[in-house]
C-alpha cells in the first residue's frame, strides 16, 4: 500500500515517519524548494513528545529541547513574580517532560528521520482525484503522482481541504499579533530554566528556553488585523506597545534580532467534522488550524499521525474504512483544542477585560494545581495517555 503526503511539515513528516513504520510505502511531495518554518520555536507538550518518542525520535527530540523546569507569571509594570511554581508533578503525572524546541531544528529531525534525499521538495499541488482503487495527485510542474490513498499535510491553507469538504473555509482572525525569536539566554531578563510570562492590558511577553543557551521569545499584542509590517520600525514598535512594562522587558526589546523576528496574525479556523474523503484524509493544520495559546497546533498533528498509522494498520476492511476510523478517533479531540485554545486566548489577550483582570487577580493565589491540572487533563487526551 502506498501513500502520497502532501506537506513536509510536522504534520506531513510524522505522518509519513508514522505510516512507513507500520509497513506503508510513502512519497511526499512539498511546495517549496526549501523549508523555512514560519516560527522560531515550538513547546512540544508530552503529548507530542510522547508521539515523536514513539517514532523513533526519543534521543534526538532530548538533545534539542529546552530544560523548562519551573513556569511564572510575572507582572508587566513592576516586574513582580505573580505566581512560580515548579514543572515536576506535571511530568510524574504524565510521564514525560515538555520540551521546547527551535522549530528550524524539529524541522530538521523529521526530515532527516524520514530522509531528506527521498522528499519531493518544489512540488506544489494543484488537484487531487480518486476512483474506487486509488488517488492521483497533480503539481503545479504538470507532473502526476498516483497511490492508494493520499494524505494531505498541506497547512491551514491547505488547497485539498476544499476538495474534502466540498466548500471553502474562513480562517478567524483571533485579535492578537504575535512575534516571536530566538535570543541568547539573559539571566538578568529570566531564569534559564523556565518559562516566564509577562502579562499586563490583554498582552504578554514569554520567554522559553531551547538548547543551545537560547530563549525563545514571543510577544503578544491585541491590535487590528492587516497592520503594515515594518523590520525597520520592529524594535521601535515593540517599544511602544510596551512603554512602562518592567526592565526585563525593555531589555529583551533591545536584544532581539529585527530581522529574525517573526511577525504573525494570529488565526484559528472554526473546527469542522469532515477529515476525509474516501482515500483523501486531511491531516494537521490543514483539518485543524488553532491559536497557539496551549502551544497544541504540532502536537495535535502529531497526534493524527500516530492515530492515522494505528488504525489503518490495525483494521483490514480497507483503506477508506481504516481513514473514517482515523476521523472518528481525531474530530472530537481536536475540536476541543482549538476551543481550549481560543478560551485561553480571549482570557490572554483582553477580550473581555474584566475576564482579564479577574485572571491577573487569580495568578496572585495560583500555587500551581489549578494551571498544571488544566495542562495535565489536555496531554492526557492525547492518543498516547
Ligand atoms: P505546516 O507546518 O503549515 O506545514 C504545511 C506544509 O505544507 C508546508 O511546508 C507548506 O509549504 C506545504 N504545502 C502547503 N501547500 C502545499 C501544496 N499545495 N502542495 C505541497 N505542499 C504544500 N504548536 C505547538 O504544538 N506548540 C507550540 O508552541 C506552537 N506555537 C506556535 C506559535 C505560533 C506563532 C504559531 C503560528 C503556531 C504555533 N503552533 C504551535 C502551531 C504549529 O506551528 C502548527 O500547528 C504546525 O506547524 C502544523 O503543522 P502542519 O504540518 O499541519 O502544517
């Protein structure tokens, strides 16, 4: 049985890691000729990192992980710490740690996982077909491909999720602008060995460290979709959005790179039922597109993948039957996700501000239970516990 993946991303490479593992032939085919990740880093929860371990990348997803073994919030104006608590009995309860990665890396692992010489890169798909016994794929080059089924891998602008639900979908602007960076790690700035949050009016500035003695940092701001964006005005902007916040703050601004900073308009698309037609199954972004405010969008692709895998090789009343079987174990566990997700990021970024104040309030009392509760019921949906 052969399958084509549209899609060298998280998504495409877990899929086709996954699917080769469980005694499927895979091709996959990717649009651009290099890959250049739209993020600078990733946190990959337990429930991801206990997908990847299972395809084979335990020892290379440790060697490029951050240590993140304590998390706090702290205030945006004084600097105070609100709440700190320590990351361990999030990881006895779940039996793995988090791991934050630079995504330029994890793009790296999954593609020298599956092989980098055997990945069609610049071959952009336009179509895609099927009859009774299997599916053919066209690329914009007007080359074809043809296989038993076709995994489509292709992002949250995916060109095949039309083809499966029969009808376009309207991505939601969530309300926030996101940018985010790879910088050397500050201890005057946050401690090496944890996730710091700045929060204050709906916005926040994070801080997460990677290998390699880097943070990946972000920062959020609630502003109108379609602003221009400007490198040159970066830091200046920044500045700006984040006039009086403490001296951390100030000093991550003046050390990012302008031209490594990502800028982002944050999106999610509201979540549908419909992942496959016939041989075809969307997969990732592209059947499920989130905010990434419980960091879950990679680690639900990798999720379908091991999903995907599992049940097409363990039912044998083919591959249409195996790929419904597929949906049914992913629509609900995804839908709540991106809901998950867009609740916290309303409560974040200010959508209600009184919402927003009551939840600054609370992080003053927060010993931890309540935040790694909320965190632990999450991975613990996942395929793998
Ligand atoms: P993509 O990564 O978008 O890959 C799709 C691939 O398909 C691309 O390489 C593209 O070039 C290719 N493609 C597109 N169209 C075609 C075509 N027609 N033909 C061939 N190839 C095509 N997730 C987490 O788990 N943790 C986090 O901390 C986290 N943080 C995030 C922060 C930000 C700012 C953002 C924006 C997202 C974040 N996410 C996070 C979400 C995560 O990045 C995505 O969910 C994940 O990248 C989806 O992977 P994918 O493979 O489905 O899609």
């Amino acid at each position: 049985m052969k399958a084509i993946v549209i899609g060298a991303g998280i998504g495409g490479m877990s899929a086709a890691i996954a699917l080769e593992k469980a005694g499927f032939t895979t091709a996959v085919f990717e649009a651009v000729k290099e890959m250049k990740p739209v993020g600078a880093a990733i946190s990959i929860w337990p429930n991801g990192v206990k997908c990847l371990n299972a395809l084979g990348m335990k020892a290379s997803l440790r060697a490029l992980g951050g240590n993140m073994a304590f998390m706090a919030y702290n205030d945006a104006h004084s600097g105070a710490t609100l709440t700190r608590f320590s990351m361990d009995p999030l990881v006895q309860q779940v039996g793995e740690h988090p791991y934050p990665v630079a995504r330029a890396e994890l793009q790296a692992m999954l593609i020298d996982t599956y092989g980098r010489s055997r990945i069609g890169f610049g071959k952009r798909v336009t179509q895609v077909e099927q009859t009774a016994t299997g599916v053919t794929a066209w690329f914009d080059d007007g080359s074809q491909q043809q296989a038993d089924f076709l995994i489509a891998a292709d992002g949250t602008h995916s060109v095949i999720r039309h083809y499966v639900l029969g009808e376009s979908v309207e991505r939601r602007y969530a309300g926030y602008v996101n940018w985010n960076g790879l910088v050397t790690i500050d201890e005057s700035i946050a401690p090496a060995d944890q996730w710091t949050t700045f929060v204050g009016e709906g916005k926040r500035v994070s801080l997460m460290p990677v290998s390699g003695n880097r943070f990946y940092f972000f920062f959020d701001v609630p502003l109108p979709k379609g602003l221009p964006e400007d490198r040159s005005t970066l830091k200046d902007d920044l500045r700006g959005y984040f006039a009086g916040w403490a001296d951390p703050v100030q000093r991550l601004i003046d050390a990012i790179n302008p031209e490594t900073t990502n800028r982002v308009e944050i999106h999610d698309i509201e979540p549908f039922s419909q992942f496959v037609k016939g041989r075809v199954a969307l997969l990732g972004d592209a059947a499920h597109s989130t905010t990434p405010d419980i960091g879950q969008g990679g680690c639900a692709a990798m999720e379908d993948a091991i999903v995907l895998a599992q049940t097409l090789a363990a039912h044998s009343l083919g591959i249409e039957d195996g790929l419904l079987r597929y949906q049914a174990r992913r629509v609900e566990r995804t839908k709540d996700l991106v809901l998950k997700a867009r609740k916290r990021c309303d409560v974040t970024h200010a959508k209600d501000a009184a919402i927003t104040a009551a939840w600054y309030q609370e992080l003053k009392n927060e010993t931890g239970e309540r935040v790694l509760a909320g965190m632990c019921d999450t991975i613990e949906g996942g395929p793998l516990g």
